[in-house]
C-alpha cells in the first residue's frame, strides 16, 4: 500500500534536506528520499555538501592549515616543534568523523521535526496535478505518493572527454579527499573553487603542485584587483598556476598520469603527475529520475528548467539548488529550499540572487557579494570604491595574517553599498557583514559609522567603508 505524503523531496542535500524541514514545521506530512551510503551501506544524507564536498573539504583544509602552521609558521610566535610527522590515515579519519557527525545530525533533525526518511534513489513513476507517484530503489523498493514534488537532486562533477575520473590516478572532488598517501607530484586542471581549495590541501602536506586553466585570467568572476592580489599570495605560497593552457591528450598509466598541454605562448609541455584532479565545473544530475517520463521539462543545458519562483513545468512540481539555473552554492540551495516551502504554504518565499555570498577557503580566503568593479564599469554605474589592507589592522597583526584586503564599491551618487570583496584571514565570516548591510540596502557611510570591536577583524570592514570616502583612519 503507498505511503501519501503532503510534500515529498527528491534528494537530502543542502537544498533539499532544509526544504523537508522546513515544509514539516509549516505542518505538511513530508517526506525527504536520498541514496547516498556510508561505508557501512547505511544512509549519508547531506549530498555532495556533506559526503565528498563542502565539509570534507573545509576539515582538511583546517588540518592541513594547521600542519603548515606547526612546520612553518610556529617558529616566529616561539613555539618550537622538533619531530613533526604527519599522519595522513588519522587525518583522513578525522575528516570521514566530521562527514558522520553531519550525517546523523541531518538523520536527527529529520526525526524531531517528523520527516519521514526513505533511503534510495527516488524517480517519478506517473501524476499530474492532483498527485504524483514516486518510486524509492532501495534496499526494499516501495512507492510513494504526493500532493507536491520538491526535486533537489544535485550535481556530479564534470568529467573531460577522454579522461574519465577512475578515483585512483584521475580524480574528481571525491578521490581528491581520499588520497591515502601525499603524492610528490600533484596536476589540478582548473582553477576554480575545487582545483584550488584541493591544489591548497595537498600543497601544504607536501605536494608540489601545478594548475592548469584554460582561461586567461585568474579567477575571472572574482574582482579583479582582488583576484591579482589572491593569485600573487598563492604563488608565493607554492601553487604553480598556469593560464591560458590548452589540455590535449591525457593518458593514465600504471602509477602515474602524463597530460599534455599548450602553454599561453603556444609552447607544448608534457606533465608527468602521481594524481591527476580535474575540477572543471559541475552538471545537473537528474539520472535516474525519470523525467522525461512525466515529461519534466530540462532545459539546453540539462538542468530542470524552472520559474524565478522555483516552479517547474508541470504543476505542484518544484526543483531547487545545483539542478536548476543560477550559482552552484549549498547556501543557495537552502534558500531556495526554504522559499519553495513557504510557496507551498501560500507564503511568499524570497531568495535575493545579487546578495548570495561566494567564498573560497584557500588561505587567506576570498570572499564577495555584489558586484564586482569590472562589472559595474561594463554596465556603466558610477561608483566609488575604497580599500584597506590586513597589514594595517591591529588584530591581523597579532594574528600573523596580514595578507590581503578588504573592498568596498558604493554607488557615486547615492552611496549604496554594491559590492564588498575580501581577500584576507577569516574572510568567510566577514563577508556576512555585508550581506546583511546589502539587504538592508545600507550605504558605506552606514558600516563607516558602526562601532565595530577593537581588536578585531572587523575593523578592516569599517576602514575600508571610510576610504570610499577617503578618510581611513588607519591607513
């Protein structure tokens, strides 16, 4: 007999795990399906997020910081460490620890807000309107009706022609946090999100590490004073960075990987690399889900195509987070989770695509909101911008941090805040000041004009809200 649900999610993700909650506390019967697996065979809900994305990653990346800390950065604080090893397999482990806790938290929360849970792969089977039947392949395959379909399926990374991921040479996201030993010589092709934040994890293990990327620039989405002061601090750091490079013929031998590749002057180059990570972009995944079989319409590229409000094509069908048009992030996959929810409910759920933070967890992180300089002068807005640099900062001084800065851009006339981008320690949390400033629509004078803690962080974000005025305090 099949269970009827009120509001059944497709997918236990960032987007879809908070949509199920979040349609449960609006007092819908609802249900959340989700195939992934831990070791054991048991459920892993959290996605790509939680299994082989965001939370692994930032577990190594803090313990590989911490690593570099004790054989470098330790000496001038005069802390002594004599015999520093490194032992991979607990870090590995710790990391896999941090993957679990996320996993039986979202099994948790599931429970005290009386999400029912199916674990397996969901795809439609037949509905319309009135309902929609929902087939879960699990361990025991069953079937499952509802009122309305909230798809949040996801991405998978995108592999290059004629060199797919083995997750043993060629790796995507996943084989790039479960390297077992630090390879000596490590490729990353793309300069992405991914390829530096994995290039940054393994660089710092050991690793001597080369990436390449097609694009001429550096990181093009980012500002780009920004951008040029982020790519100089990583090349210091170690990070071969090559751009403008053409990839040709990839080929995986017994131990090792040879990629062959044009250099931005045309020069041909052969390189020989213990593991190959290719982080070129992610694509929607909606294998499996059977779409075209309640003729769920995708769209050119094949994400599910949807309205400014999350809406599919077919009624009370909805889609959210990687599957669908706009920033591949898993906090914008929540958002939209909870507005799809509140739709639902006959609320009016809001997601504000121009104040959706990015952040990248290279050390010094790098993080924006708005927009960036090169884009407000291709749309001809007159702006105003100002900047302060870490080396200034008291706190960052102390920290022993003072790479980077902060930016702001104000609108000429009016004085509103449209854009903040920070290269520097700690960005991440930073970068929330300005999210918040910018949905209130504030102006720079407003931050400029906020007792902000001394000694703090923070201050970089105030002096750096003066100097679009031009009158910084501490530079």
């Amino acid at each position: 007999m099949s269970k009827n649900f009120d509001v059944v999610v497709i997918g236990g993700g960032p987007g879809g795990y908070i949509a199920a909650i979040r349609a449960a506390q609006l007092g819908f019967n609802t249900a959340c399906i989700d195939e992934w697996k831990n070791e054991k065979g048991g459920p892993a809900p959290g996605g790509t997020c939680t299994n082989v994305g965001c939370i692994p990653s930032k577990a190594l990346l803090q313990s590989s910081e911490h690593y570099e800390h004790a054989s470098h950065g330790f000496a001038e604080h005069g802390i002594e460490v004599k015999g520093l090893g490194l032992n991979l397999e607990k870090m590995l482990g710790r990391k896999n620890t941090v993957v679990k806790q996320n996993n039986d938290g979202i099994l948790y929360l599931f429970k005290k807000n009386k999400v029912a849970f199916f674990h397996g792969r969901g795809s439609f089977v037949k509905g319309d309107g009135n309902g929609y039947e929902i087939k879960v392949a699990g361990a025991a395959e069953e079937t499952i009706t509802a009122k309305h379909v909230i798809v949040a399926t996801g991405s998978n990374a995108r592999a290059l022609p004629g060199a797919e991921f083995d997750e043993k040479l060629i790796l995507s996201n996943t084989g790039a946090l479960a390297i077992s030993e630090v390879p000596k010589k490590l490729g990353v092709i793309g300069a992405g999100v991914i390829g530096l934040e994995m290039g940054s994890v393994w660089r710092r293990l050991g690793a001597e590490v080369t990436v390449l990327e097609a694009l001429p620039t550096f990181l093009g989405a980012v500002d780009e004073q920004i951008a040029k002061e982020a790519h100089k601090l990583l090349t210091k750091q170690g990070l071969a960075v090559n751009l403008g490079v053409k990839i040709g013929t990839i080929k995986a031998g017994k131990n090792s990987v040879s990629v062959e590749y044009t250099d931005a002057k045309g020069e041909a180059h052969t390189g020989e690399f213990d593991k190959l990570i290719i982080s070129i972009g992610r694509t929607p995944n909606t294998i499996g889900l059977n779409a075209e079989g309640v003729g769920l319409k995708l769209d050119e590229r094949g994400f599910i195509a949807v309205d400014g409000d999350c809406k599919t094509n077919l009624p009370n069908v909805w889609a959210v987070g990687d599957v669908v048009r706009g920033p591949m992030l898993a906090h914008k996959a929540e958002e939209e989770g909870v507005a799809v929810a509140e739709r639902i409910a006959g609320q009016h759920g809001h997601v504000n695509f121009n104040t959706i933070p990015w952040v990248i967890y290279t050390s010094p992180e790098i993080a924006w909101v708005g927009k960036t300089e090169q884009q407000l002068k291709a749309e001809g807005v007159q702006y105003k911008a100002g900047t302060f640099p870490f080396l200034a900062n008291g706190r960052a001084r102390a920290l022993g941090d003072t790479s980077g800065m902060v930016k702001f851009l104000a609108d000429a006339k009016t004085d509103e805040i449209l854009g903040v981008h920070i290269v520097g320690p700690m960005a991440s949390e930073l970068i929330s000041e300005a999210v918040v400033a910018m949905e209130f629509r504030a102006s720079s004078e407003d931050i400029a004009r906020i007792c902000h803690a001394h000694p703090s962080l923070s201050e970089a974000t105030k002096e750096a809200a003066l100097a679009v005025d031009k009158r910084a305090l501490n530079f």
